[in-house]
C-alpha cells in the first residue's frame, strides 16, 4: 500500500494485477495529490474498499482468482460500498466490455494506454459529483453479512440477464465464488435453489409485462428464456394455475395502457 503524506486528500484505490500499472497510477495520483492504495486483484480490492471506504476505485478488469466485474458486482451489492465511484481502467476495449462495466455499476471506462491528463480529469469530475451528492452514512448499519451480498450480486445478474442466462458455473464465477458455494447460499438465505429463483424470477416478469406490455407471448417467452411459448404457458401454469393468455386477459383493460 503507498500514502501520500497528505490527510486530507481524497483517497483512491488501485485495484490492478500489474505492478508496472499499479505503479504509473500511484505516480500519477500522488502528483495531484491524492491517497492511494492499491490491490492485486479483485477479492483483494473489495476487501480493502470495505475497510478504506475509499472515495474512488480505478478498477482493472482481467486479473486473476476475482475479475474486475465479480468484484464490482460485489462493491455494488453491498451498502457498505455501493455508492463509491468505480472507474474501470482496462486494456481490453470492446463495445460489449464497456457496456458490462457501465451496466454493473461502473461511473466510467478508461481504456490503457491512456492520457494522464485524460484520466485526471475523469477522476476529478467523479469525485466532483460525489462532493456534491454524498452518499447517506451506512455505518449505522453495520457491515453486511458477506454470503448474503454473494447472493444478491448473483440475484442482480441473474434478473439482468434472464434471455440469455450463463451457466451456474458462470453465474458463481461472475459473483466471486465457486458452482457449489453459490448453491449452498443460495439454499441458506432464501430456502430456495438458484434454479428455483430463475424460475421464479421469469415467472415475476412474465407477469409484468404480461399486466404491461401488449408484447406478443412468443417474444416474452424469448425475451425470458424459454425456448417456445409453449414452454413458458407450461411453467406460468404451473406456477399461476392460468395460461399467460388467460391471466393477460383477466386484467383490466386500462392495465398496460
């Protein structure tokens, strides 16, 4: 971990497998002057920012044992640090990266190499913004339990992505953990297993956008992920005891309107 002599600086948090990057950042930072602390991978990093609380965390994304992504799903489901500003600095670059990072929480997506100058403007505006919409104080709260906000990061990617769901393995890998862990928490903070939430949670929306939406049956099955309209009557009746057209047409007319 580097300081800066500086108390009252802002502290960031470094969270990138490369001691060579890692050590550009600090340099970098500890010029403007910031605090800096850094991690080596993503279990790491989330593990320091719940005992920093740090104001900002520049985020790699591929590194070993927890990527970047697991662990911003992590930092995002728990109170104790939701609201921190995550920036992801990343080598990789695609389109579909970037959207990942933004779409799990991330404030913004930095792409290596990049402009010291880019990249101090970025972190001052973020850190502007926060200035001016603190987060409320959690410490009230105490910290959370860590298993349940495994599952809850699980539950968020899950519903996120109930069209095209990743594999349990996937899906425990993307959270942190590991297929058999995911299943024993799952079992223990909501009596349920991850495939009965699945169910349950395209069950849920199915009936949202059944009250809501004048979609089609087929492309709400497709939309959650069953293979036919077909499949998704026989799990809605199973679940609801009516046929989705039956349960859309007992709504009032002004419903999805």
């Amino acid at each position: 971990m580097y300081l800066t002599s500086d108390a009252t600086v802002r502290n960031i948090l470094i969270v990138d497998d490369s001691a060579f990057e890692q050590r550009m950042l600090v340099d970098l930072l500890s010029e403007l002057p910031y605090r800096v602390s850094v991690a080596f991978n993503g279990e790491q990093g989330y593990q320091l920012a719940l005992s920093q609380r740090p104001d900002l965390i520049l985020l790699d994304v591929r590194m070993p044992n927890m990527d970047g992504y697991a662990c911003c799903r992590l930092l995002k489901a728990n109170p104790a640090t939701r609201d921190i500003p995550i920036i992801f600095v990343s080598g990789i670059d695609s389109a579909e990266d970037r959207i990942t990072g933004l779409s799990i929480g991330g404030v913004d997506f930095v792409s290596k190499p990049f402009t010291p100058g880019e990249l101090a403007a970025r972190i001052h505006v973020h850190l502007n913004l926060m200035r001016r919409d603190p987060a409320p104080s959690i410490d009230a709260a105490g910290p959370a339990d860590p298993e349940l906000v495994t599952v809850q990061a699980a539950m968020r990617l899950i519903a996120d992505n109930l069209g095209a769901l990743p594999t349990l393995a996937e899906i425990a890998r993307s959270v942190g953990t590991y297929r058999e862990k995911l299943s024993q928490l799952f079992r223990a903070h909501t009596g349920k297993t991850v495939f009965a939430f699945i169910r349950e949670e395209r069950i849920a929306r199915g009936l949202q956008l059944l009250r809501e939406t004048e979609m089609d049956i087929q492309d709400i099955a497709l939309l959650l992920g069953f293979k036919s309209a077909g499949n998704f009557a026989t799990a809605f009746r199973e679940k609801m005891g009516i046929t989705p057209s039956a349960y859309r047409h007992s709504q009032p007319e002004d419903s999805n309107s």
